[in-house]
C-alpha cells in the first residue's frame, strides 16, 4: 500500500495532469462521480454541464458537492420526460443503434446539446475510466480480466463521439490518451480491485491518487451508470408501457431479430422508421448474432442492436 501511494499514484496523478493538458476542452460532461471529478480537480476552469431527468436523478447532490469545493461554473440542464422521449428518434437517426443502452446516449445527447447552446466546442469526458481501472462489479468475476481490459482497450468505442460530430463539438477523453491507456494497463490489477473501508472496489489506485483532493462522500462512491445517476431509468418504465404484450410476443415470433425486452423492441420500431435497414456484414466482418448486422472480427458488442459477446466465462 505504500508503493501504491507514494509511488504509483503519484505518477498516476502527474500522467493524467498531462492527458488532461493534452487534451484541453472549455467543457466537462459532469456527473458528479469519480472520474469526472478528478477530471475537474486538474482542470477546475472547465464549464461543468451536468444533466438529470426533471426530479429523479441522483447525480446532482454529488455535482454540486464537487462544484462547491472546487467552485467550477457549474451548470445543470433538466430535461422533462416528454423532451427525452421525443429526442429518442435523433438519437437513433445520429448513432444509427437501437441498442438499449439509449438512456445512457440521451444524457450525453442533451450534455452535448447544451454545451452547443453554451456556445462550447470542445467537451471533456471521463470515458474509458470504468474499463481500464476496473470499474464495473461485473470485472470481478471475469477470469482473465487482464486479457480482457487489453482487449477491450482495443475495441471500445463511445458514442459520444458520433453525438460529438452531430454538433460539431469535438470529444476530449484524457483517460484514452495513448500514452496514459498505456499506462493503466500496465498496472496490477491488485491495484485496480482491491479492499478498502470494509469493501471491494473497483478503480481502487485512482481513488487513491486523489483521495486527499476530493472528499471521501465523492473518493468512495459506487459506480452509478449514467442512466441511473441522471434518472434516465425512469424512461425504460414508461416506453416499456407503450408496447403491449400481445405486440411483443408477435415481434418475437415475426422477427429474427433477438429482442431482450419491450424497450428493446420499440427502438427498434424507430430505428426502421429512421434508417430503414440493417446493415449487413462485409467481407471482412462477421454477422451479429443478435441482428445480423455487420461487426468487426474483433468486436465484441454490436454497435446497431447492442448485443453483447462473452469474452470468457466467469468464475465458479
């Protein structure tokens, strides 16, 4: 433990000071969690745009935390749920997806949409934080995650890039910078999971490298997807409502398309309305087993429909 705090975090903290300086941006897609934090503490002049589904997100008492203690300009965007419903077919007609991580594409749509009003060109992001330092609960039971992140360091892509072109606002991702990627995944992942207070965490040298700059409600909080930290979820109760289980069950015996529920379902309704095929696979690629569409050799997850490949099987 002392290695790790007074060796490897310290060049942990100076890499991502320069990946942050690198990749300089007037804005930051702010929720308030671990990484966009940090992001804000090494370059506190940023404009924050945090976004939250009228009353049911939970980012913003942590946003507002962080904005005090560092006093950012800090910004909040509500959206009502009529306004996040009609966005849903811009979204699908920009990403050309019906894949139903879409909550979490629509709190980046509207992040992006407001730094454009703001007059914004460049947006910082905290992506690729989760994947390099094992931030997700379910790395855990991943029997090589070290082959894993490797490989998914190879492979992940963002939409908020394409959302990012949309409005001609460039994407800044300090944590993909290649010579701090780089970095990251040379590190033991016993400093990546490790016990701390009582519990197992993810990301646990990044908390470390910062845990005197940011306080501990912010340093040791639990990872919340951006759906959730927004309230985005609320939208997959309402949408599933739309469909009826008569409908559903034809679209399963109709369709050979792989539907994981309802929600699924009718994006995919207007994802037909909007793009009007699925794209098939190219010479050099391999058939989706979800859709049917195209996808790289080495991919794992389908960019149209979001289905998602094992890599290895988990632990007994």
């Amino acid at each position: 433990m002392k290695v790790a705090r007074g060796t490897i975090a310290n060049e942990l903290r100076e890499r991502l000071k320069e990946a942050v300086q690198k990749n300089g941006a007037e804005g930051l897609l702010f929720s308030g969690g671990l990484d966009t934090s940090i992001l804000a503490i090494l370059n506190p002049k940023l404009k924050a745009i945090t976004v939250s589904l009228e009353s049911f997100g939970r980012d913003i008492p942590y946003a507002e935390l962080v904005a005090r203690n560092l006093k950012l300009n800090h910004y909040q965007r509500k959206v009502s749920i009529d306004e996040a419903i009609d966005s849903i077919p811009d979204v699908i007609r920009i990403l050309k997806s019906f894949d139903p991580a879409l909550p979490n594409d629509l709190v980046i749509y509207f992040g992006l949409k407001q730094a454009k009003e703001m007059g914004i060109a460049e947006v910082m992001t905290g992506e690729g934080s989760d994947e390099l330092f094992a931030g997700y609960d379910f790395m855990r039971n991943i029997q090589d995650l070290n082959e894993y992140l490797r490989r998914i360091a190879k492979t992940m892509s963002f939409s908020s890039n394409r959302l990012g072109d949309f409005f001609a606002i460039k994407i800044k991702q300090p944590f993909l910078d290649k010579e701090f990627l780089d970095f990251s995944l040379r590190l033991p992942l016993k400093l990546k999971i490790k016990e701390e207070k009582g519990n197992l965490w993810g990301k646990w040298i990044l908390r470390q490298a910062f845990e005197k700059m940011l306080p501990a409600k912010i340093i040791w909080q639990n990872k919340r997807p951006l759906e959730k930290g927004s309230g985005m979820t609320k939208i997959r109760e309402i949408i599933s409502e739309k469909i009826s289980d008569e409908e559903f069950e034809e679209a399963k015996r109709s369709s050979s398309i792989k539907f994981i529920n309802k929600e699924h379902f009718y994006y995919y309704k207007i994802y037909m309305k909007e793009i009007g095929r699925i794209p098939k696979p190219k010479m050099e690629q391999k058939a989706c087993p979800g859709c049917g569409a195209g996808m790289d050799i080495g991919a794992f997850h389908c960019k149209v429909c979001g289905n998602v490949e094992p890599l290895t099987p988990p632990r007994c």
